[in-house]
C-alpha cells in the first residue's frame, strides 16, 4: 500500500477501531487518512508524504480540533465541544511530545541569546522565530511561541 510507516499505522489502527465498534476513532484515524490523500493530490503531480510531512498534516487537523473546542464551548455547544476534544485526543497520540511551557520559555531565551535578537527588541521577533520554527516544528503551537517571543522581546 505504502512506504510510509505513519500513514501504516493509522491504516492499521483505524482498521482496529473498525473491528472494535470504536466509532469516534474510526471516524477520526479516517478523517486523517483522508486530509493525508488530500494532501498527496494537492499541487501538480501526485506524490506519497514521508513521514514528516504526515505529522505537518496532522498537526494542522489537530489544531482545527483544538479551535474548534473554543468555539464550541464559547456557543455553549458541549456536545460537540466533547467530540472535538475526543478527536484532538486521538490525533495526539500520533504528533510527537508537545513541549511544556516552561520548556518553550528556554527554548525562546536561549535563541534570543544565540541570535543576538535582544537589542533589536520587539524588530528581532522575525529573526527568532525564524530560528525557532525548526526547533519547535510539530511539538509547539506556533501561537504560543509567538507569544512568549513577544513577551521576551517586550513586544
């Protein structure tokens, strides 16, 4: 089928919750194989993601379910703030460890300091996140390193 391991194992695993009845993970790992394809289709030619590339896609799904949880419960909606949730939940267990705060607060001082981007002040916000992008890629939401960029940077 595939020579991706990322993309086997949600195959095999949402065969699982097939055979188990687990309905919200069946439609989750589904919903992910689907927005992978979509991915693979997209552009000029059609080509199969590499495993790295499967995590970007799910981070990127895994962040709309996060979003879509504060909207939900920002409306009053529980219910499907729940199965948002559920679904965030799921596709967790496939993105790497996401870093704790206090780990993305050293992660921003010791690039403000390898950078020198601290006598710049709030313009050296570009040339540390452009340093930290690689760093934090998948395990971090970018919103929140931005913030404490900002922070640091007295932005």
């Amino acid at each position: 089928m595939s020579n991706s391991g990322m993309k086997q194992r949600l195959h095999d695993d949402m065969t699982a919750a097939l055979k188990a009845r687990d309905e919200i993970r069946k439609s989750t790992l589904r919903m992910a194989l689907t927005a992978i394809t979509k991915a693979e289709v997209a552009g000029k030619e059609a080509r199969e993601l590499t495993d790295t590339e499967i995590v970007d896609v799910l981070s990127s799904e895994a962040k709309k379910r996060r979003e879509s949880v504060v909207a939900y419960r920002d409306a009053g909606r529980a219910e499907l703030a729940d199965k948002e949730q559920a679904e965030a939940d799921i596709l967790a267990d496939y993105l790497p460890e996401q870093l704790s705060e206090d780990e993305i607060k050293v992660l921003v001082t010791e690039t403000i300091a390898a950078t020198g981007a601290a006598e710049l002040g709030p313009r050296g916000i570009g040339k540390v996140m452009g340093a930290l992008q690689p760093k934090v890629k998948g395990k971090a939401d970018g919103g929140v390193v931005s913030a404490e960029v900002k922070r640091q940077l007295g932005a």
